[in-house]
C-alpha cells in the first residue's frame, strides 16, 4: 500500500475520487493503484505530484510499505 500517498490525501482532506478525475481514471482504478493491486504509469505520478502534492517529494509520496518490510 502507498501509505505516504493516502497519509497526505487524508491531510489535505482530498479524496481518491478528486484525484481520480484529475488524472483520468476511475476512483476503482486509483483505489487499486493506491493499495498496489495495480500501478501507476509514471504521467499518472507526475500529474497527482503536479496538481496535488507539488510540495512534496515525490519517492516519499510512491513508496511502497512492501519496501520499508523487506
């Protein structure tokens, strides 16, 4: 899961769903994007860092929990 991801969606009070329609995929895509059952392509990382979190680095908004447990 993208913890970092849905940490700062849930700060900045945004849903899933916003972000969904400002990159052009569906709130079920961006929920499997978001729990790693799919991935994102790398326009889909630049537009949501670019629109949403341009303060925020982005290898800490993608990093994988799987990452911090191996």
């Amino acid at each position: 899961m993208l913890l970092n991801l849905k940490t700062e969606i849930a700060r900045r009070k945004l849903s899933c769903r916003k972000i969904a329609r400002g990159v052009g995929i569906s709130k079920e895509a961006m929920s499997h994007k978001v729990t790693e059952k799919s991935q994102f392509t790398r326009s889909e990382m630049y537009a949501i860092h670019d629109m949403f979190f341009p303060d925020t680095d982005m290898k800490y908004l993608f990093a994988s929990d799987k990452e911090a447990r191996e």
